[in-house]
C-alpha cells in the first residue's frame, strides 16, 4: 500500500465531507426562503485496481441532489398575488432577458410596469385572454407573455354574449294584432322584459325585450333600444315600421314545454354604438305557469379602475373593477417534467431543463396531473432544521476522522523519510 495513496484518500474523504457541509450551510442558510429547495450530498465510492498482497486506497465521490420533487409546507398570507402549488408543476417565469424558467417561489407583487415579479425578479408568464379563451402550448414556452395587473386608464369592453332564461304563459292569449316586430303604435305583445348592455365606449344601453305569442306553441321575440321609445307609449321605437335591433322565433314542445329542435336558440342583437350582442334563449320554457325570468346576465363592464386582482384555483387571473364586475385578464399555467429532481439549479430559486430532466409539458393547474394553484399562499422551504443540524454534525465527525488518516500518513512517510538518520 502506497502511504501517498493513504493520503490522498484522506484527502478524498475530506473533500467530500467540505461538500456535504457546503448543502447543509446554502440548506441552513435558505431554510426561510419560500419555494427553496434543500441540496443534499450522495457519496459513491472510487476503487482503484490492486495486486495479490498489495491493496491501494481508492477515496469517495460526491453528487450533489436537489430534492426539488419534495412539497413544502403552504404558508398562508394577505397578499392575493402570492402564488402557491399544491402538489407537481412549477411557475413560468423570465429574466430580463426573457429567458424562461422555472420556479416555485411565488411572492409576485406589482412592479412598476405592473408585471407581477417575485422576489428574486423574475416576471410571472401567462396566457392573455384578449384574443379569447387561451389553450396551453404543450411542449413549449410560445404565446405566454408577462402578467400585467397595472393600470393607467380607465377600461371599459363591450357587451357580446349573454344569457336569459324564463318561463312563457303556455295558456297566454294569441296576440292577433300588430305584433312589436311590426314597431307601430298598435303593436301589442304577451311579456316583457328588460336588459342592461354596454355600447364600445361603455355607455349604458337599456333594452327593452317583448316576447308575444303568436300561435300554439309559438313566440316571437324582439328586442328595441329603450332610448328610442315614444313618450308614454313605448310604441313606435323610433321610426314607425323601422326593424328591431334583433329578432328571433321561439317554437316549443307541447309534450314537455322546452325548445323544439326546429327552434331558434338564440337572439343577435345590434347594439346601439356597440358589437352584436348574441343572446343565448336555449333555457326558455313554456309551461303553465305565470311570466318569470329566472337569470338574466349580460357581458361588457362600463369605464371603470381595477380595484383588486383575484387569482383563480385554476390559475385564471381576474380583474374587479370599481362597479364590482369582474374581468378575465389572464390564465397563469404549469410546468412540468418527467424527472423535476433532475432540473439544474441556478440562482434566484429557478429552474432550467437538463438533459436528466427531460423536455417541458404545459399545462393548467388541476389538468393532466399538475398540481392546485393557491392564491394567498407561500410554500416554505423544504429544509428540516434538526435534519441538517444532525448532517453538520455527521459531517464535522467524518471530517476530522479522515484527517486523522491523513495525519498518520504524513507521520509515517516522515518516518520513512528519516530513516537514514
């Protein structure tokens, strides 16, 4: 056995000992930072080859992991824009370069651009609603864009879609006179409703509805603008014999008093100054009861400031406005990948893909295996203080052992070496 081989292991040993003290101080260090992952230290022995009666010291290893798979406790917070996951997945972020990662740490507030950032700078990626209803890019990072909360002029959207849903007098009277999408002054109808819609600039428009029963099972629906009404009539709405601004026939079924196949569902509205409001009627029914509406709700929101954000389970950002309604803004998704414990980790408690790790998948929170978003939470480190003490602890013992080592070895080659004296 070579006494330099001796040494040179206890060097080994003590190498990989000053690694494993290196993770417990950044896990020591970090065991307040939220979303921080602990490191730990796995040795691998090293043999070097021997010769029958001769046996040479090899030495040990070290691989650094990163238990970044291990879910932290989720600490409760004020702050709607603290982000926490319950259960797989990561947040997307960028650096000021745009370069995407990874991350769990999600203290976002407002910068002052208003994009939500965390603490370590990095911006919240997410998929915009204004050009509709986002879908996720599944294997890749297209489409997201920074998290914009702020706000530097009043916003207002137009009315498009709607609802209403009621019940028509199955034993009401037919009406043989001038029905209201005549719009003469002798127009006559069975029921009456009104709607509340937004114009582009978010003016206030207030709709007038008339259903009237024209036969057996049948209706007819037209809707006017209230501000073209005659003075104690309402009929004419503006000019007489000019059209609705929007039409619709209503045919139900005598067996059951719901819609028939052949009926129309819906009701497209003209809106003054405004898009074309698409009026959903499917959930209208004629049964032998009085006029009743059951719900009524109509999109668009008049010029308003956002008041407060709200982040949705499923990762939906909302907007509530001064008059209390709410607005989609964006959709927040997930990240994932086969092998998390496999990411590299960098600075600022993000994530990059490796070659371990395996590529990307893209989803939404509660959707193909990903985990909850919790709005007004933190997930804390997943350090166990006692369990890093207890590793320190290890780790001094160990060290000083294999200097022991390496102490006798440098005693013997100084014998070896005086040996001529």
């Amino acid at each position: 056995m070579s006494l330099y081989g001796m040494m040179r292991t206890g060097v080994s040993g003590m190498s990989a000992q000053a690694n494993r003290l290196s993770t417990v101080a950044d896990n020591i260090a970090n065991s307040s930072t939220s979303g921080y992952k602990r490191s730990s230290t796995e040795f691998s022995s090293l043999v070097v080859p021997s010769t029958a009666g001769s046996y040479n010291s090899g030495g040990v290893t070290t691989a650094v992991r990163t238990a970044i798979s291990s879910q932290g406790v989720l600490q409760y917070t004020t702050s709607t824009t603290d982000l926490a996951i319950s259960g797989s997945g990561f947040f997307i972020v960028q650096d000021s370069s745009g370069q995407p990662f990874l991350t769990r740490a999600g203290s976002f507030v407002p910068d002052g651009q208003g994009k939500l950032v965390n603490a370590a700078g990095y911006t919240l990626m997410g998929y915009s609603y204004a050009n509709g209803i986002p879908a996720a890019t599944a294997n890749g990072y297209d489409g997201l864009e920074p998290v914009v909360i702020g706000q530097s002029a009043l916003t207002a959207s137009p009315s498009a879609t709607g609802y209403l849903s009621a019940n028509l007098p199955e034993d009401a009277a037919v009406v043989t006179a001038d029905s209201p999408s005549d719009n003469s002054a002798t127009s006559q109808y069975s029921a009456k409703t009104s709607l509340v819609v937004y114009d582009n600039t978010g003016g206030q428009k207030l709709l007038d509805v008339y259903f009237t029963k024209t036969g057996a099972n049948r209706w007819d629906v037209a809707v006017f603008d209230r501000d073209e009404a005659t003075p104690g009539g309402p009929f004419p709405y503006g000019t007489p014999g000019s059209p609705p601004l929007g039409t619709a026939e209503l045919e139900f079924d005598s067996s059951n008093g719901k819609l028939a196949g052949t009926s129309d569902t819906n009701v497209a509205i003209s809106v003054p100054g405004g898009q074309t409001l698409t009026l959903d009627l499917s959930a209208m029914s004629e049964l032998s009861a009085d006029f009743t509406v059951f719900g009524a709700d109509v999109d668009g929101n008049p010029p308003s400031a956002i008041d407060r954000v709200e982040i949705a389970g499923d990762g939906t950002v909302y907007a509530q406005y001064d008059d209390g309604s709410f607005r989609a803004l964006y959709r927040v998704p997930l990240a994932d990948v086969p092998s998390p414990d496999n990411l590299q980790k960098l600075s600022g408690n993000v994530f990059a893909e490796s070659a371990s790790s395996g590529g990307v998948r893209i989803g939404f929170a509660g959707e193909g295996g990903m985990g909850q978003m919790v709005s007004g939470a933190l997930e804390n480190s997943n350090v166990d203080i006692a369990q890093e003490l207890t590793d320190m602890i290890q780790a001094q013992r160990n060290y000083t052992a294999n200097s022991k080592v390496f102490q006798t070895g440098s005693e013997l080659m100084d014998l070896l070496v005086n040996l001529k004296r």
